[in-house]
C-alpha cells in the first residue's frame, strides 16, 4: 500500500496542476484578418479565460455556447480591447463587433470598411497582457485563402504595419476614419481598373521562428509531456527509455505530417478528448502493473498517432507555415524543434527519475504514485474537454 502521506501530496499536486494547465498550443491565441474588396474582417481566437478577461463586463448573451457562424453583437467600444487600427495616422472605426463561443474557445469577431490606402498600422492590445512565453499568432489572407502577411505577437511586440494588396477594377469602400468630414483619400493611380504596382511583400517567418515555436510548444504542452511521463516513468534503463520515445517521435512525426498538409482532417472537438483519454489510459496500465517494454512502445506507436493531430492543429490553424507544400519547410523545421524540446526534457527527467529509483521507498510506490498523478490530471482534462462550458 501507498503511504497516506504520498498519496495526499499526488493528489493535492494533481488538483493544483490540473487548474492551471491548458490544452496544448503554441499559440494560446490566434488572429485572422480577411481582407475582402469592402471590408476587413479580424478574427481572434482565444483560450476561454482570457476571451473571458477580455469580455468582462459584456452582456450575459455574449457567453453563451452557440454554434460557429452566428455571434452576439457588441458594442464598438469592445473592439478597443482587442485590437486599434490605423489608416494614414488616423484611427480606423469598426462597423461590427461580435463573439462566438462552442465551450471550448472564443471567436472576438471585428468588422472594418475597406481602407483606401494600402498600409495599415495595426496594435495588437490584448497582446499587452500576454505572458512572456505566451506569443500569439496574426495572419492576414484574402477571401481566397492565400496567405498575404504573417507576424508573431507579443507582450513586447504587438504593433507593427501590413500592406494590404491594391483592389483593381473595385473601388474600396471609403468611410470617415473620424466623426468629422474628412474622408480618406485614395492613393494616386487607383481608379476603376488601374491598379498600381504590387506592394512589396510583407516579411515572413524563417526556418528558425518555426524550430523556436515547436521547442515552445512541446515545452508548454503539458498534456504531451505528461503522456510521455506515464509512459516513462516505469522505466530503469536509458535503452528502453529511448526506444519508447521513438517510438512517440515516429507516430506523432507521421500524423502532423498528414494533418498539416491537409491530408487527413480531424476535428479538435475529438483529438483534445482522446489525447486526455490516452493519458488516463497510460497511467491505468502503470497501476495495473503492465510495464512491458514491448507494449509501452506499442502504446507509444498507437497514441503518438493522436497527439500527432494534436500537433499539427495549432501549426495549421495558425496559417503562419502557409498552404499545400508550401507548409512542408516550416513543418520539418517545427516538428524537429518540438523532438529538440522533448529529448531535452528527457535528459533532464531520466536522470532524475533513476536517481529516485534507488531510494527504496520511491522504488516500491514512486511509479505508482507519479501514475495517480497522471490518471488524475489525464481524468481533469478529459472531464475538462468533453463536459465543462463557459457559463454566463
């Protein structure tokens, strides 16, 4: 039996961890601008307590679970809190300003008319509050889907310029930016089908940005890091250790592949649950005593596939690695500093973990208990992600 002492400890520890963490992004928010012949349209998606920080004070209606396309209005005055655009120096008013929430993540929804001009100055507001480790993700597309700007925000950094492409042949909306008369001018040489030369393009994101976010996101996905706790946790040599995390690697490498390219689709709203479930799942076969080598690396295999959509759903729907095979750079580069955060991690773990194995009680029960630890937080999150909703 566990000492009582012990098992108060995993438990107080599991409860206490299991209110902090989050599901797992490199991103805790994200934003969308669409840029259309009338309008722009800004969409950022955030975590539920910080869309929540964010809407305090809104109306009750605004928290309430509804179904992706509508959203609630609300008053220009939140826009502010999210974001302030400028056209030419002068402050740029939204027409429309909305949220939608499914219980798992926010939708701040903010509508411009189109700007005359071509450069915009934007500033990421909410970004002022962001943790240091916290970066959030603005990608500006046209209505077609192609990527036309990337940026990484953060506390530091969340002002910065975009130039918008020229709308030939349609003349864009022009509204007052001020509640005085004066109107925007258009540019010279935008008339009805005269579109002046491209603007140079807006910078990108190189290899190293791309290793940098997979090494913080494996750093900041708990959920993965605890899977790979479960299933390590049992070993006493650096041999079957090693074999267990390639095989992870392997699994989760194949899957981000394949889900970030669009070529195997699977909705967040099913692999956050069954990423939770495989943590349970690892930590129930510790308790049962189940320590193959052979089946945790079986284990490995079968659920690396799962934390693999995991993975790839915040690369891709950040857009910043682009489309198609355009992606596939970006994508190496990510996957490769995620396994550069996980084996870094794992030097640091094992070591310990085999220093606390010969300690005699922690060799008796030490697995047992870091198991009850790992059902606990695995059961948090899955009750987290399949039942819990934002209430008003």
């Amino acid at each position: 039996m566990l000492p009582f002492a012990l098992i108060r400890l995993v438990l107080v520890l599991g409860l206490s961890l299991g209110l902090l963490a989050r599901a797992h992004s490199p991103f805790d928010s994200s934003t969308r601008m669409f840029v259309m012949d009338d309008g722009l349209e800004l969409v950022l998606t955030t975590g539920m307590e910080r869309g929540a920080a964010l809407l305090q004070g809104a109306p009750s209606g605004a928290f309430q679970t509804r179904p992706v396309g509508p959203f609630f209005p609300l008053s220009l005055e939140f826009a502010a809190r999210f974001f302030e655009v400028f056209s030419g120096g002068a402050p740029w008013l939204p027409r429309r300003v909305g949220v939608r929430t499914d219980g798992l993540e926010w939708d701040l929804v903010i509508e411009y008319p189109r700007p005359a001009g071509g450069a915009l100055e934007v500033n990421a507001v909410y970004a002022a509050e962001l943790g240091a480790a916290a970066p959030s993700a603005f990608v500006m597309t046209d209505d077609r889907g192609n990527i036309l700007a990337t940026r990484v925000v953060s506390r530091e950094n969340h002002s910065f310029d975009i130039t918008l492409p020229v709308v030939s042949g349609v003349a864009p909306t022009v509204l007052p930016a001020r509640s005085d008369t004066a109107l925007s001018v258009p540019p010279p040489g935008t008339a009805a089908g005269i579109a002046p030369a491209a603007p140079p393009p807006n910078p990108g994101l190189g290899l190293r940005d791309f290793l940098l976010l997979g090494i913080r996101h494996i750093l900041t996905g708990y959920d993965h890091l605890l899977f790979l706790c479960g299933l390590l946790v049992v070993c006493r040599r650096v041999g079957p250790a090693l074999a267990i995390i390639t095989c992870f690697t392997l699994a989760h490498s194949i899957t981000l592949a394949l889900a970030a390219l669009d070529l195997v689709q699977i909705s967040p709203r099913f692999t956050e649950p069954l990423i939770a479930a495989t943590i349970v799942l690892v930590g129930i076969e510790n308790i049962r005593g189940a320590v193959s080598i052979r089946m945790r690396c079986g284990l490995a295999l079968a659920f690396g596939l799962i934390h693999g959509f995991g993975f790839a759903t915040a690369l891709r729907e950040s857009g910043l690695g682009g489309t198609g095979w355009a992606l596939v750079p970006p994508l190496l580069s990510f996957n490769l500093g995620v396994e550069c955060g996980q084996l870094a991690l794992a030097a640091l773990f094992l070591p310990f973990l085999f220093a606390l194995q010969r300690i005699p009680w922690f060799g008796r029960h030490g697995a047992q208990a870091i198991s009850w630890g790992v059902v606990l937080l695995g059961g948090y999150w899955l009750l987290e992600r399949t039942l819990f909703t934002v209430r008003g």
